[in-house]
C-alpha cells in the first residue's frame, strides 16, 4: 500500500513538474506577442485592435484569449465575418471582413447599404451608385440590418446590369419598388424609365441591353419589359418585337 501512495506522489509530482515546465516554455521569448498582423478591408490599426479586444502585447500568444478578442471584433459596427489566428511565434493574424457600400437608401438621411442589407454611413470617394427607394427604411440607424426581400432583387438588377451593359450600369440611378409590386429602373440623364419582373430580371436586362444597344433607351421615356418577347413603349404606344 505504501509502495503505491509512493507510486502515487511521484506520479502526481512529474505531472506538476511537467506542467510547470510546459508553461514556463510558453512564456519564451520566441512565443511573446510582438505585434497583430491586421489584414482584411477594416483598416483598423493595431492599437485600436489591441483595445478593443483585449490582446496584448509582451504577453505569450498561448496565454491570449482568442475567443474573446474575436467576438469584441465581430461587435463592432459593420464587421460581417472576421478570424484570428496564432501566426509563427510572436505574432498573431487577424482578418476582418466589413461590409461594403453596394447601393444607396435614404433612411431619413441618405446612406450607403451593403450586400448583407446592413444601413452604412457615406464614406468620401464613393463611388456612384443607383438609390433604392420604395422599400420602408425610414427611422433605420446607421449599422441596422434591413431584412427586406427587395434588397437581393436590387442587387440581382445592379449585378445584371453591370454584366450586361457598363454603359446602362453607370447611368442607373434609381431602383424603385412601388406598392403595385412593380420594380422600376430609372436612367440618367433624360429619367428614362424601365418596368421589369422582379421574377424574371436577368431575362429583362439582357432585352433591356439589346433595345439600348439598338438607340431605342435614348428616344422613349419608359417601357414596360414585363410581357416576355414584347416591349411596351410609351412614346409611340407600340409594340415592339
């Protein structure tokens, strides 16, 4: 019985001791936070990275909570996706992902609003970009995630133009969605107006793309591209093939 407690204690002491070595070794220089590696489209530096989640430098990137100083990061306005890493010794690699200007929305004021449907404050250098209106955003703060359906049909039409027509992308300047259902595309300069299916938009644009290609767009203050192969004009009030 002695024999074993002896066992035991030694057991117990090599376990203690090797933990205490392990953690030491932690503690090297060589695993001493030196600096964050920040890449992604943040542009945070790393001082206000090093506030906002906690990490700190001179401290072992082994003894730096991960978890916490992620989820401090994904609190913070915009920030749609964001990892961090330990790096090679003393650095460690955060990337952060933020959301990005995609199309405009006058919520009381106007603003900026992503992919994710996430209310962004104007930045200087926009470039620039249709407005979306019809859709209820008055009252929504910078930073809100607006969860109307409509925004992923005004990002489906600004995407299909883009690819069909450089030309009808950049004088877009308006994406209305009225009370009737119907989505409506207005063109600068002369406010031409365009009705499509929100069901069949890619269709739309590329009949869209070919009446612009033909000089039609330039003469007719609106057509209507939601009768399949016929186009209503209302300029002449014809139809035309």
């Amino acid at each position: 019985m002695l024999k074993l407690l002896m066992k035991l204690i030694i057991l117990i002491s090599a376990v203690a001791g090797g933990r205490l070595v392990y953690d030491k070794a932690l503690d090297l220089p060589p695993f001493v936070l030196r600096r964050l590696e920040v890449t992604g489209n943040s542009g945070m530096s790393e001082n206000s990275l090093l506030r906002v989640t906690g990490l700190e430098i001179g401290k072992s990137i082994y003894k730096q909570n991960l978890s916490y100083a992620l989820s401090r990061i994904m609190k913070q306005p915009g920030v749609i996706g964001c990892t961090i890493e330990r790096g090679v010794f003393s650095i460690i690699e955060v990337d952060i992902n933020m959301a990005e200007p995609a199309l405009l929305v006058n919520s009381d004021e106007l603003n900026a609003l992503s992919r994710e449907g996430i209310v962004l404050p104007l930045q200087a250098g926009l470039p620039v970009l249709p407005i979306v209106s019809g859709m209820k955003v008055a009252g929504v703060k910078r930073y809100e995630r607006l969860k109307d359906p409509d925004i992923a049909y005004a990002l489906e039409t600004y995407d299909a133009l883009m690819a069909a027509s450089s030309d009808l992308s950049a004088r877009l300047s308006e994406i209305n969605f009225g009370r009737d259902g119907v989505m409506r595309l207005y063109f600068s300069p002369a406010g031409t107006r365009i009705l499509i299916d929100k069901s069949d938009i890619k269709n739309c644009i590329r009949r869209l793309a070919v009446l612009a290609d033909s000089g039609m767009i330039s003469d007719t203050t609106m057509l209507d591209l939601r009768f399949g192969p016929v186009t209503v004009a209302s300029v002449t009030n014809a139809k035309v093939p």
